[in-house]
C-alpha cells in the first residue's frame, strides 16, 4: 500500500513535469484575458495540490478538503505556511528540520540565517509563528572563509565542519512540504531537491529544481510526514526530546 | 517684489522645518522593518516580513520596503491618516504603540545577551537593540 509520503513524491513530478494548463497566480492577475484558460497556481498552491491529492489517493478524504484551511487561524486570516505546518507537526505527527547550508556564515550575510539556526537548536522553533523542529541539519555547504559575508558577520567563529552525513539522510526523504523566510516562500522537497513554483511565470519558467545545497533561500524548515517522520536516521534536538 | 518673495520662503521652510520636527520628535517615528532586529525576532511584533496584503512573498529573496511607524501621545487613528498603508502605491507601515516598542527591545535585549553568554553566535546584535532603543527615547522621550 502506498503511503501518503510515495504519493506526494510521485504528484509533485508529475506536477513539475507537466503543467501546460497553470500559470503564475501574479501573471495571471496582470494578464486575465491572456490566461482566462489557464488554472492559477503559486508556491503555496503546489504544495495544497500536492499534499490534497496524496490524502485522498490514501484514503483520507477529510484531510484532502481539510488542507486547504488548515493554515487559516481563523475564518478571516490570511492563510500561512508557518500555520499548516504547526498544525501537521501538532496534530498530525509530522517532523520539521531545520536546513542551513552554514549555521553561522550565510554567503548573503543576512544575519536572520544566523539567528534562525540559533533558534531552532535552542528552542526548536522556526519562523516568529514558532512551528516546532524536531531535527536541525546545516553546514552541508559550509561558506568560504575566504568570503566576504564571512568577515562580515561573525569572523570570530571559525569555519564550519561540512556535515555530508545528514545531507545524505535528506537526499532519501521521499516527500517533504518546506518554508524559508519565516514562511515568505514555500516548496516541496524531494530527495534533496527543492521544487519552487514561480508566481511571475508560466511555461517553463513556471517550475523550477533546485539542489538543496543550492537553493538561495539558505535557511529554511521542512516538514516530513508521519510515515517518514518516525524512521528519519537524524540526532533529535535536545529542546525536542520527549515534547 | 524679490525681496517679499524670498521673505515668505524663508518663514515657509521654518514654520515648515520647526513644525515637522516638534512632531517627530514628540509623536512619532518612522524605522525601517530591519532596526527591530532579524525577522525571527521581530515578526511577532511586527507582522510578516513581506507587504501585509501578500499571501506570501515572492519565490525568489527578495527584501521588502516596508516601515515602522513607532507612536506616542497620538491616537492610532491619526497615525494612519498621516502613514496610510497604500497596495496600489506599494506602501506598507506597521504601527508600534511607544510602550510596545520600548518592552519589545528591553526583553530581547536581555534575551541576546543571554544567548551570547551561552555561547551563540550573537555578534553585535545586543548592540544593535540597544542603539536603536536609545535612538527611539531620544526622539519620542522617556
């Protein structure tokens, strides 16, 4: 039997691959008469299409329809990712991981990154919504002492250690739903790639994959179903254990 | 005719500069999103990091203008006829009463330091708060 993780993995290629008849939800707003025919799609929308679809195909009609309010914190909030997620992880049995190519020397220098690094090992949390982590993997592309973002932030701390070893653990997760950006951005994760819809697009420009360990973003959280969640092969975070 | 001319420009960009500064510096303040700190700090103060009418922001990095509009001894009300958040104009504010502001900054302050102490990477972020605090007292008063 397939499990909700197989599913969205097989639906998020298929979505990537194939998406003729969707255009960017903003290029749409710009240009309705042009794209009347197409079906508007975003970031947070291929990730609603994605996970719908996989709980109906497992059988689970209510959490299909449930998907597409579960971000909403009430009848009048906007919907956020940060909220999905809270609510997959607390009610549903999810795990989030914390990404970040260098814990400490963003290459952007964005001292957010740092911080956010900071937050997730302390109090395993993500984004200002406080989405509980359960796992913390960085420096899987450790930045350049070299660099000048490096001298810029925190030179004092010395060159991260590249951990290729969690790395690896990500490159055979079948199916995960990620944010960046305290949820300004949201994705799917599939075996160690990022695939991003891009509102401004159609065509091909509209999908696009990316190596994890090359996705701009830097930090970011990705939240891993139940199926997965109780097998992943990574250290749980102390501020995580026995919550 | 000259002479009158040049008269009343100069009582204009009196009147015009006293004016605008007894209110900025008794009334309000304007800051941008990033003085309050990263946004993992800050959005819970603050709101999201990208224009509030946004479901989300754009997929690729992208920094958002967006401002603090920190007010005191005037009424929310009349902080938004004078800031008014415009979508058509890409103009977004987020209104911070005085006090909130103040107490947003002497708790995270507290909090980086302690995190500094612990042995995170903090640089000179507690340094950062404090100036901006200091920045926000001296205009609006303690």
């Amino acid at each position: 039997m397939s499990t909700i993780s197989i599913v969205a993995r097989k639906k998020t290629l298929d979505l990537y691959l194939n998406h003729q008849n969707e255009v960017g939800s903003e290029l749409k707003k710009k240009h309705p008469k042009k794209y009347e025919n197409y079906k508007s799609t975003d970031c947070i929308t291929y990730v609603l299409n994605v996970l719908s679809f996989a709980y109906k195909a497992v059988g689970n009609n209510q959490m299909a329809k449930d998907i597409w309010l579960m971000g909403k914190e009430n009848r009048q909030a906007d919907f956020k990712g940060t909220i999905l997620a809270k609510r997959l992880v607390n009610n549903k049995n999810w795990a989030g991981i914390y990404v970040s190519p260098d814990s400490i020397h963003p290459t952007d220098g964005d001292k957010e990154h740092t911080f956010a690094a900071v937050m997730a090992k302390r109090n395993c949390t993500f984004s200002p919504d406080k989405v509980p982590l359960k796992h913390r993997v960085v420096n899987y592309k450790p930045t350049s002492k070299n660099d000048p973002k490096f001298q810029s932030l925190y030179p004092n701390f010395g060159t991260s250690t590249l951990n290729e070893v969690d790395y690896k653990v990500l490159e055979r997760i079948p199916f995960g739903f990620g944010l960046s950006r305290g949820g300004m951005h949201c994705w799917v994760f599939v075996e160690g790639f990022v695939y991003e819809v891009h509102w401004d697009s159609v065509g091909s420009g509209l999908y696009e994959k990316t190596a994890l360990r090359d996705f701009p973003w830097l930090s970011s959280a990705i939240f891993v179903p139940n199926d997965v969640a109780a097998n992943l092969k990574l250290v749980t975070l102390k501020c995580a254990v026995g919550v | 005719m000259k002479f009158v001319i040049n008269i009343c420009l100069g009582l204009i960009f009196i009147i015009s500069g006293c004016s605008s500064q007894v209110v900025d510096k008794k009334q309000y303040l304007v800051l941008p999103y990033s003085s309050f700190g990263p946004s993992t700090m800050s959005g819970s103060l603050l709101g999201v990091e990208w224009f509030q009418w946004l479901p989300h922001g754009d997929s690729r990095p992208t920094k958002y203008d967006v401002n603090v509009i920190i007010y005191r001894e005037i009424s929310l009300g009349e902080v938004k006829k004078i800031y008014p958040i415009s979508q058509k104009k890409r103009v977004d504010y987020r209104y911070i009463n005085y006090l909130d502001a103040v107490s947003y900054f002497n708790r995270n302050i507290i909090e980086v330091i302690n995190m500094e102490q612990e042995g995170y990477p903090m640089g000179a972020l507690s340094q950062e708060l404090k100036s901006v605090k200091t920045h926000i007292i001296n205009k609006l008063g303690n």
